[in-house]
C-alpha cells in the first residue's frame, strides 16, 4: 500500500505493500453475560464467537507466507503496544512473573525490560501466532502457553502473577466478566491489570456500509458484526470483577487506505476475521461492491483514500490488598475546599 496516509493519535505508522483480496469482514468485542466454565468449540447460551473457528483463523494467518504476510499488519498492535508498555513502566516496582494474556507474536512482551520483569508467560490460543517469531527478538526471558484463555486458571496458578497484560485480544472472550475474574484470581495481592481491547466505534465506517449494502442487495442484515463493548461497560465490569484503583480510559487510531479491498484484506491477514456463531461464510459479490461504493460515499477523503477508526480502550485495575491507599473516611478532612478554591 505505497502511499497510504496514517492519521494517528500520537505518530505515523509505515504500512506495508500488497495487494487487496475479497475477504470476511471482522467483527469486534461482544458484551457476553457471566456464566460458567464454557466448552470451546461448542454452542452455549453465553457463547457469541466460535473459538475454534478463531484459533484457525489466527493459525492460517501467522502461517501464511512463513508469518511475513501478518508481519505487515502488525502495526495497529504496536502502536497500542506502545502506549501500554509507557504504561507499564510508570509502575515504580519490580515485577517477577507477568502474565501476557493473548499474546499473539508478543507485540508487548518484546518492549518489556529485562531490568524491570524477570519473566513473561505469553499465553495464547493460537499455536503458529504464538510461536510466529524467535526468542531472539526478545529481550526478557519468556514461556509460552498454547491455551484457550478462556481456560486461564486450568493452567495458571492462582495468585502467582505480579502483572497481567492484554494487548488487543479480549474482544473476542466471550464471558469477559468471568476473564477478569480470573484474571484477578491469578494475580498476587496488589497485583495489576493492564489491558488494551477494541471499543464500540472500531470499524464504524466498514459496519454502516455492510449493514446498508445488505439491506439494499439482500433485504435484512446477517449477523456479521457483533455488538462491541462500551467504556462505561468497562469499568463497571471491572468493579463487578473486584479491582480496585481503576483507570478506564479511550484513545482512537485512525488509517486511511486505498480503498476497503485493503482494509478487509489486512483484517483476514490479522487473523481478524468475522467468528460469530451463527455468521454466513460467503459475501456476495455483488453486496462487496455496493458496500465499497457506500464507504466511499459516505466516508471517502478527497485524496480518494477511506478512513478506517480502531477506537481502544485502556484499562488499569489492582488486586485489593491491604497494603494499598485508601480514601478517608467521610467527615475526616482537615481542609475546605472553599479555601483551596
């Protein structure tokens, strides 16, 4: 893609150059309710994504081209990595074990300092994404765990990890309430949660032009985009998981490519691919093209190049310890906020 702009929030990022095939659009985060231990693989009354169907799309991306293919589209992931390992080191403390929930390739764990984390445990479902790059590229020592995590305590000790880092991988958890509570489960008393995941107005501009495409060529909408979490979905499921100190916050990365044959040719190569039980594998073509003109009309730039919004929302939360500050109680103030006014 020679000559792509990047509009991001801190910097521009190089993209890669290749050509644009037909391909399943991505769907973002689902809200699922709490429930139970769930069976990978199988249908449940809380199960919105197949998770088989994603490990094997994520497998068939980090194989494609010996991994090269999904090397180019690494950069919305490291970009969020960014910001998260800026993060992580304004925590003054040395941590032991950190655990990197959905790792992928290890977007994050290759910016983490010897110096600051002892030892990453990169945890992920797919088995050729999780081993797609040498040890060499990183710098700390690291173990790798092919597992489902939505699984994370059938192999996790509890309370054995000083942090918990996910970088762009929750939107696909179906029971995230009972994610983050085991993730808090796992984590030492006064331990800490930092995680990245995609929000409600990722990919706006590629959901409303399907949605109208398929009204106007097929009458109705199939379920290829699921509903998507929200900020203040975040921090409540965050108090309801029994985190304390929490931080919730939204940042946007804005992409502009040459047309949405590219975007969706970068989501397949993501391993971002629609999962949502009950989704129809085939798009017309027909539907494709109309859905092409409609983001071109309704969101084309001048330069003849379409936007594409990833919205992320950030989020920081501790394991309650006793050692940790807390508010005062009621009443017990010494100064009057009409003086310091």
């Amino acid at each position: 893609m020679n000559g792509l702009l990047h509009s991001l929030h801190r910097r521009v990022l190089p993209l890669p150059s290749h050509p644009g095939r037909i391909c399943s659009p991505w769907s973002a985060r689902c809200l699922a309710t709490p429930s139970g231990s769930i069976n990978p693989g199988t249908v449940g009354p809380f199960q919105v994504f197949d998770r088989r169907a994603k490990r094997l799309q994520k497998d068939r991306a980090a194989r494609a081209e010996n991994g090269d293919q999904s090397r180019l589209v690494d950069y919305v992931r490291n970009e969020v990595a960014d910001v998260m390992i800026e993060r992580l080191q304004d925590i003054k403390r040395q941590f032991g074990n950190v655990l990197d929930l959905g790792s992928g390739p290890g977007h994050l764990t290759k910016l983490i300092d010897p110096e600051m984390v002892s030892k990453v445990t990169m945890v992920d479902l797919s088995h050729h994404t999780l081993h797609r790059d040498p040890k060499d590229e990183f710098e700390v020592q690291v173990e790798r765990q092919q597992m489902d995590e939505e699984q994370l305590m059938s192999s996790i000790l509890r309370d054995s990890q000083d942090a918990v880092v996910s970088c762009l991988s929750m939107h696909w958890i179906n029971d995230l309430p009972g994610m983050l509570v085991q993730i808090r489960e796992v984590l030492k008393p006064d331990g800490v949660f930092l995680g990245a995941l995609f929000g409600g107005e990722t990919l706006f501009e590629l959901r409303s032009s399907l949605q109208l495409a398929e009204m106007e060529r097929e009458g109705g909408i199939s379920p290829r985009i699921s509903p998507m979490t929200q900020t203040q979905d975040m921090s409540n499921l965050m108090g309801r998981a029994g985190f304390s100190l929490l931080t919730v916050d939204i940042d946007e990365v804005k992409i502009s490519y040459p047309s949405m044959w590219e975007l969706l040719e970068d989501l397949k190569a993501m391993g971002e691919s629609n999962a949502v039980i009950g989704r129809r594998h085939f798009i017309p073509r027909d539907t494709l093209i109309a859905a092409s003109a409609i983001y071109e009309a309704l969101h084309g730039a001048e330069d003849g190049t379409v936007p594409a919004t990833f919205q992320v929302i950030y989020v920081i939360g501790w394991k309650p310890s006793p050692t940790q500050p807390k508010a005062l109680d009621r009443g017990t103030g010494k100064t009057n906020l009409r003086d310091i006014l």
